[in-house]
C-alpha cells in the first residue's frame, strides 16, 4: 500500500475456507479431505455469485486454508501451491493463506488459531469488525469466534463436533441466495 492516505483506510475482508466453500471436497466416512489434482476441482454452487457480491461491496476476498497432507508428505507443497493458484485465479480471490502443519505442529496459523487471519489483517490493513468467515468445518468457525468476526458455517452435517456461528446454512447456494440480505442488515 503506497501511500499515507490509502494506509489509513480500513479494510474488510471476506474469509473463505477452501475445502466445502469455495471448491467441493470428496467426502469420506461423512469426512471432508482435501482433492489432490486440479482437474478434480469442482466448485460449489452458488460460490460465484457470493464473491461476486462480496467484491462488489468492497470486501477483500480472501482464502485461508488448512493443508496438512503437505506436512503428512501425501502431496508436495508445489503441487497445493498450483491448485491454490488455480482456485485462486478462477474465482479472482485477492489472496490465498494456508498453513500446512499438522495439529501436532502446534503452530500459530493453524486453524482454528488466528494466525492467517492475523496475517492477512495486516497485509490489507483490514478492521476485522466488519470482516466475516465461511467455514464448513468448527475449526473455521472457531478461529472466526476467536478473531471476533462474523462467523457463517456451512453445516453438511460432518461427523464432528459442531460450534455456533452468527449465521449457518445447509450449502454455498442456500447462503448465495441469503447473502445480500446479511450484508444489507449487518449494520456495524
């Protein structure tokens, strides 16, 4: 950000998690893990229409992303690195966050810590007040809780434990079609 003028602005953000809300995960066992090629990628419905709106009132979009199969050596960083780049360059995301330890790394980008929203806070010098999260997962949902935005959980009803959030919908497309009127009401 080059000048004074542009580094007093604060900015919003729009948190996306990448497996279950921008792209579909194969689902295992009612589990979500991760596709390991780009041509299995297929986006979620309704997600392009969400980022479209987002964008267009002046929110940052932004994905921040769990990838631990790096650390677990099941995929290269290279190759989570060009599918990153891909979703990223498809759905004309403005940044891509992603941590690839293991919970055992106890590392502070992990979610459900807030290091990538932390991260990206102060490379978009964004007020996390007027930020939100998308998450299909209680780790999105609580790292959300734990950074004080506004939390919006895709619940698909995963064999996991389950954390309240502001808002929650069956899928991408229910909330496609509910996402203006929560922008429009949330007065901050």
């Amino acid at each position: 950000m080059g000048n004074d003028r542009q580094k007093k602005i604060k900015n919003k953000i729009f948190f996306f998690d990448r497996d279950g809300v921008l792209i579909r995960p194969k689902i295992i066992n009612n589990k979500p893990y991760s596709f390991n090629t780009i041509k299995e990628i297929n986006f979620c419905r309704g997600i392009k229409s969400i980022l479209s709106l987002t964008k267009k009132l002046g929110y940052i979009n932004v994905m921040i992303t769990n990838q631990p199969d790096v650390a677990r050596k099941k995929i290269h960083y290279t190759q989570v690195v060009k599918i990153n780049s891909y979703i990223q360059k498809e759905l004309s995301l403005d940044a891509v966050y992603m941590c690839t330890h293991e919970e055992k790394n106890r590392c502070r980008c992990r979610k459900p810590k807030i290091g990538l929203i932390i991260k990206a806070q102060k490379e978009w010098n964004a007020n996390l007040n007027k930020s939100y999260i998308v998450g299909d997962r209680w780790k999105d949902i609580m790292c959300g809780i734990q950074a004080k935005i506004k939390t919006i959980f895709i619940n698909y009803s995963y064999h996991e434990k389950y954390v309240t959030s502001n808002y929650s919908f069956k899928s991408i497309l229910s909330l496609s079609k509910k996402i203006k009127s929560i922008l429009n009401n949330d007065v901050r």
